[in-house]
C-alpha cells in the first residue's frame, strides 16, 4: 500500500458535479490535500486557482455556478497560474515530502471524472506530460463500496452521512471536499481497508487483432464521427485521453473505394468508460466538432473483424506501428519497399523485412498500388512518415499512420468485391443524374491514373471560375482548356467542391502543395481551402460514386426541348430517333443509306475535330469526305440550282427542285450554294434536312462544323412555294445555344418554358448573363469558335430573325 495519499480536487468554470468536463470547460481550481498513512495525518493541503485560456480574451469566464460554489471572482482566475505552472509545482512539494520518491505517492479522487475527463485532457490540450502517479488512482467511491458492501455511493456526503462523519460546513466547496475525504480514508484504513488495486490510466493505444467470431459487449462501442480524414488511432486515442481504449479497439470506416470517410468505432473496455465516452460529444480535434454516438458490437465487428489468412499473418508478427502506403507503382517489389524505407540519413528498418510488407492486390490478382508495412517501434514510426511523398522510380509515395482494423478491412472490400461493381453498396454520387442537364459532361472530364488533377473542396457557395483562377494565382496558368470542373449537389446546387485539370502531374503536384489550406477571400469572408492531387480516374469515382458512366448524348451546355410545353408539340429539330427506330425518306431527300458518302467506322477525318458523344448503331456520323483528291464531278447539274440564303438572310426556302435519282442514274454533286459555300449533298434525317458542305475550311471560317450543319425550315411560306411533304416548322423561340453549366442547371431546374410567339435578341433572352454579350457577338462577327458547338448544332447566324 502507498505511504502516501494525495487527495485530488478540480473544478472548472462551467459544468462540474456529474457533469464535470462535459463542455470543454477550462480548469479554474485545483486543489490537493497529502493524508500520511503512516502517521495518519494530514501533511499539506494546497490550492490553486488556474488561470484558463480563455481568461484573456473574455470579460466574463466563470459561469454562475461556479461563483456560488466556490466564492470566485473574475478578478482572481484572471490572475491566477497557468496550468502547467500548478502541475509543477505541486510536483515539487510532493517531491520533497516523499524525499523523491514519488513510487510511495497514490492519487485518491471522489469518482473517476476529475482524472480521466479534466486532468489528462487538459494536459493533452497543453501538450503537457503529466508525472507518472496521475496515471493511477483509487476511485473512493468503488473502495468505499467494495469495503463496506453498501449501495452505490454518488458522492461525498453520501459517504459521510453512511459513516455518521460531520462535515465542515463552513468552507467553501472545494475544501470541505477534500478535509471530508480525508477523514472518510483515515476510516476506512482504520478499519482495515487496504488500497491495493489502483485504477489505470492507459496512455498509448496498445494494437490487436478482431476476428469475426469474437463477441463484442454492445455496451462498450461507440461511433465517432466527423474525424479529420487524416486522422489515425492514436489520433482518436487521444480524443478519448483518461479513458481506456480495449486493444486494437479503434476501427477506421472505410468508403467503398477504400478511402477513410471520417467515422471510426470505439470499442473500450468498460461499459463506465463507454458512458464518459458518450460525454465527449461536440469536443473537438483541432477546429472540428466530433460526433459520439452509441454503436453496438456487431457494427465493431463488421468493420474490425477479419478472417483473411493472409492479413492474420500479417498481423499476428507483432509490430507496434503499422504505415499505409499508397500509390506505389504497380511493379513495385517488397526489396524495392524496403529499400525505400532504409535509404537516407534517418533510414528505419522494416520489422521482418521483407515479411513485413503487406500488398494489397485485386480478386483476379492485379496490384492496387497499395500496401502495408509493419515496424517495430514508435521512434521508426516519425522516421517512416517523414519519407512522406518521396519517390519510388517516378511516383512519389504517400504514407499515413494505419490500424489493424484498416488492414483487415481494407483488404476485406478489396478481395471480397465482386468484378461487376453493382454487386457492392455504393456510396451516394456527388453529382445526381438530372434529367434535363449533364451538370459536368463525360466527353470533357479526362481519365486514366496520371494524377494531372487537383481536388478543390471547402469553396464559398458563390464562388465561380474567376474566384478559383484568383485563388490559384500564378497555378491558373497551368489549366488545360475548359478545365475547370464545378461539382454540384443532387439538388443542382454548388456542393462547395471543384475539379481541376493541369497540364501534367508536376503542376497539379505544386499547386496541392502550396495552395493547401490556403485562404480564398470572398468579399468578407474567408474560407480555408483544401487542395487534393488526383487523377482523372479519381474525379469520375466521386462524381459518379464508383459506377462506370455512360456517355451522354448531348453537347456541353445543351438544353433538352420539351415538346410537351411548346405549342403545338413539334419535336425538336435535333432529336435522335432512339435505336431500332425506321428512319423515313423524305420525297425529295436521299436517305442516308443511299448516301454516296458512307462514314468510315471510326472517329472524325479531319485533325482537331472531336468526335460526336451521339454513338449508335442506326444514326451514323455524317462525316465529310476523305481529304485527298476530289473525285471526277458528273456533268449533270441541277437546271435550277438552290440558292441558299447568306446568313444575314432569313432562310426563305430550303427545298430544291424534285430530283429524280432513277432518271439520272447517279446522285448529284452539286445542288447548291450556302452563301460563298458549295453544298455537295443532301441527306433527309426525319424531317429536317442535313447538308454537307465541300470545303472543312471554308466551313470553320463561317462559323460552321465542316462535318454536319444542320438547317431547319423556319417559314410556311417556303413549305406552301415548294409544296414539300412530311416539313414541319420548328418551334418558335432562341436557338439552344451553349449556356454556363450553372445557368442551364438553375434554368432545366426550375423548368422554364419559352413563350409560343416572342421574338428576342440574345441579349433580352438571357438577362443578367455575361455569356448573353459573347453570343449575341458571335451573331454579328463573320468568326465564331468552332469548338463551342456541338456537330449536331446549328451556327447562330442561321437565326437572324428569331
């Protein structure tokens, strides 16, 4: 048994009694009283008012509790001594008193708060090493139970009153807390109670192993969520510093994609410990809030438990620290990893060696990139992390602090997913399917595993492309084109994130490094920004929550055209008939299988021209002709050839005279002209005529596609004068042109309608919008963009009128 009996009181300036450090209160009073078990005398009593952080900074500190209680002023916290100041010295007087044997000191507290919910997290906060008996103590309450077999004790006067000790009643709180606890242990010891079996403190979280058949108390899990993705267990373990963690008991949960989601379970080793746990709700790591909630055993063991042979071996060698490392080259071999870990001025060594190396491979065998390592101590833990993002042939390497939980899971969701990714739970997309809009189209977002890109999350809502250049500063110059990326929610709103594509993985590697929790002013406020590398193949996994996407059949920025709304219920001139759908012929158009120009199977001939999204079997590409020698032109020519109007023209007609191909013998060449522009063919799509023009560069020069323009009817007068057939009139309103993703998003959404006879420009079409000016521009100029324009879309010059 100790010689000597150090009486521990605390109290904080807010909540105290059962609720003592529930609110992440600072401390204001500690007091001590050292009980001689000896001589059985008390040899000093000493208290300190503390002075907290937030003394200097607030005008009121103490709540209103705390000044009936304890007889405190503000005048006096504000003036007390620093935390760490009262831990030393009291360590110095009590030095002296055991001649510097500290071994015969024992710490007896009324419960198990003041220890393990104030003291030891208050020094965690402060950095502060506590000397080695605060890391055991006797609860008197559960001696005092034990001993004298009686109900269960919520408090000192409870004590007293059972043992008919008086009380002094005069003093205030704190004091006449400690003088009644001394007097209740001076009774139990002279009784012929000894203190044997203190309670521990456990520091370090020790590592372990889960299986899937281990049974796990329900009462004794918690759920924390909200945790810095970063965050290891033992960055967890000191959240819950004072409580006692069961071994290998923090589970990191993990996405389906094998990242850490920000949640973990707890499993602790008392249902007493799980209850102060659930305290610690809304305490915070760093500027973050963490979130405790109750959990149960068989939620531990889904995450924790493992039956992988391969992981149990892993594991069962014993290491006391565990590296994750990711992005390693797929080639990579266990001698290359520790090599790796080896070179260097601060080389450490790899538990086992090569056996300490863990990779992580895919059902059918292929690497991830992935791997673990095992080492034998702490100290080649800071060695190992500080080799973070350095190379391995030409990837760098990034290393995080790992769990046993991790690796059995990991491995878990790895070798246990099926091929066919529909088999697996997947986690929510960032970006919902909206009926009416592709928010962030497929044929633009790049792909593969080179990390080119930068992840963007904690933007301003209202923050657009011009915020991200000013942010990124001279980094906006390394942006490919169109390579700015706005994520938005199921509900078509800013989600806050953003994906950005570099021109190589070195730029998008400076830019994550130093613009990395930086701030983005917007107007007012300020907002820290993360910066992430990735690659193309890491922005399709979130924005399309880990399933393969399909191609959408429209450009960026179109509009789909409800005909259901519009008068009439004329189908969009741009509509593709679905697969399998019977494509008419109109009287005086040749289909496109009689066409002489049969597209080839693949891909656009001309250099620089992207392809069209639009791939199915029944609607080809209407591509031009090879380049090369033209081939010989027929002598037979139209009589009266089309005239087709310029494009500062209304369209009054579209038809040519009826050609009869079975008369003839052979398709026409010529049949018209566009302008300055010969048109070499004609071909009936539906109802709407498609003409190909001679000469691709001509074309671009007009503003038009060289593979496809398309130019719908727009007048009854040249149906009534050509007495075509089967010719609708397309539907009054602006032509869809290209809008910003976000306009068209706001528009699709709040599903708005164009009037049936209005005539506008473009600048009273789309009020407010900056891209209104530039279009309206592009009707004016003889040049338009030709990369702004689907193949499929009509040039604004054909709508003068509209």
């Amino acid at each position: 048994m100790a010689t000597y009996f150090v009486i521990t009181y605390t109290a904080t300036a807010g909540a105290n009694g059962p609720l003592l450090g529930s609110d992440e209160e600072d401390i204001v009073i500690m007091q001590f009283l050292v009980w001689d078990a000896a001589s059985r005398k008390v040899v000093t009593e000493q208290q300190y008012i503390v002075r907290p952080l937030s003394g200097d900074i607030n005008e009121n500190v103490l709540g209103e509790q705390c000044r009936e209680d304890y007889g405190l002023t503000e005048e006096q916290v504000k003036n007390g001594q620093p935390f760490e100041n009262v831990i030393d010295s009291f360590d110095a007087i009590l030095s002296k008193i055991a001649d510097g044997d500290t071994g015969k000191v024992a710490m007896v507290t009324d419960g198990q708060l003041h220890l393990r919910q104030v003291i030891h997290p208050k020094a965690l906060a402060k950095n502060l090493d506590l000397p080695e008996y605060y890391n055991a103590f006797y609860d008197l309450r559960k001696e005092f139970k034990s001993f004298y077999h009686s109900e269960e004790m919520t408090c000192v006067a409870d004590m007293m009153n059972f043992l008919d000790l008086e009380s002094e009643e005069e003093e205030e709180l704190a004091t006449r807390s400690v003088r009644d606890m001394s007097k209740i242990l001076a009774r139990m010891v002279a009784d012929g109670h000894r203190f044997v079996l203190p309670e521990k403190v456990v520091i370090r979280l020790e590592p372990g192993i889960c299986s899937r058949t281990e049974e796990v108390d329900s009462a004794c899990v918690v759920r924390a969520r909200g945790l810095p993705w970063q965050s290891s267990d033992q960055d967890i373990a000191k959240f819950f510093r004072g409580l006692n963690i069961a071994k290998g008991g923090v589970a990191l949960c993990l996405s389906p994609q094998g990242r850490r989601n920000g949640e973990a379970l707890i499993r602790f080793v008392s249902p007493e410990h799980r209850d102060m746990a659930l305290k610690r709700h809304k305490h915070h790591i760093g500027n973050r809030y963490i979130e405790v909630y109750k959990a149960t055993g068989e939620d531990f063991i889904n995450v924790a438990g493992g039956s992988n042979n391969e992981a149990q071996q892993f594991l069962s060698r014993g290491g006391q620290v565990i590296i994750r490392m990711r992005g390693l080259p797929y080639d990579c071999t266990p001698k290359q990893v520790v090599e790796f870990f080896e070179s260097g001025e601060n080389g450490c060594h790899i538990l086992d060696n090569e056996d300490g190396v863990l990779f992580v491979r895919k059902p059918d065998g292929r690497a991830t990139g992935d791997a673990f390592v095992l080492f034998a101590s702490e100290d080649d833990s800071s060695k190992a992390l500080a080799k973070h993002r350095e190379i391995i042939g030409s990837r760098y390497i990034e290393l995080f602090r790992s769990t046993t939980a991790e690796v059995q899971q990991f491995l878990s969701q790895v070798l246990n997913r099926s091929m066919d990714p529909r088999t697996y739970e997947q986690q929510q997309p960032l970006i919902a399917q909206l009926p009416q809009v592709p928010l962030l189209p497929q044929q633009i977002i790049t792909s593969g595993t080179r990390k080119d890109c930068i992840r963007l999350r904690g933007l301003p809502f209202e923050a657009q492309v011009e915020h991200i250049l000013e942010f990124l500063g001279e980094h906006a110059k390394s942006i490919v084109y169109q390579g700015v990326h706005m994520v938005y929610n199921a509900h078509g709103q800013p989600s806050g994130e953003a994906f950005i594509q570099m021109d190589s993985e070195h730029s998008a590697f400076l830019a994550s490094q130093q613009r990395h929790h930086r701030y983005m002013v917007f107007g007012k406020k300020q907002r820290y920004i993360e910066v992430f590398q990735c690659s193309g193949e890491d922005m399709n996994m979130v924005l399309t929550g880990g399933l393969p996407t399909q191609r959408p059949v429209m450009s960026p920025g179109m509009l789909v055209w409800d005909t259901a709304a519009l008068p009439g219920s004329l189908p969009h001139p741009l509509s593709v008939p679905p697969p399998g759908t019977p494509r008419p012929q109109g009287p005086h158009f040749l289909g496109a299988a009689h066409h002489p120009l049969h597209p080839p199977a693949h891909g656009p001939v001309l250099s620089g021209i992207p392809p069209s999204p639009i791939k199915q079997a029944d609607a080809p590409l209407l591509l031009p002709p090879p380049m090369g020698p033209p081939p010989p032109r027929p002598s037979l020519v139209p009589q009266n050839p089309l005239e087709l109007p310029h494009s500062s023209q209304a369209p009054p007609t579209l038809m040519p005279p009826p050609l009869k191909p079975a008369e003839s013998g052979i398709h026409p060449p010529l049949i018209g002209q566009y302008g300055h522009m010969p048109v070499t063919s004609q071909i009936s799509t539906g109802s709407n005529p498609v003409f190909l023009l001679s000469n691709a560069r001509t074309s671009l020069a007009s503003g038009l596609h060289p593979q496809v323009t398309l130019v719908p009817v727009s007048s009854s007068q040249a149906r009534d004068a050509q007495g075509a057939q089967g010719i609708q009139k397309p539907p009054v309103g602006p032509p869809l042109l290209p809008m910003p993703y976000a306009a068209a998003a706001a528009a699709a959404m709040a599903g708005a309608r164009l009037p049936g006879t209005q005539k506008r420009s473009f600048e009273q079409a789309f009020p407010g919008d900056t891209g209104a000016a530039s279009i309206g521009a592009m009707k004016r100029g003889p040049h338009v963009n030709p990369s702004l324009f689907h193949p499929l879309y009509p040039p604004p010059q054909m709508f003068p009128t509209m």
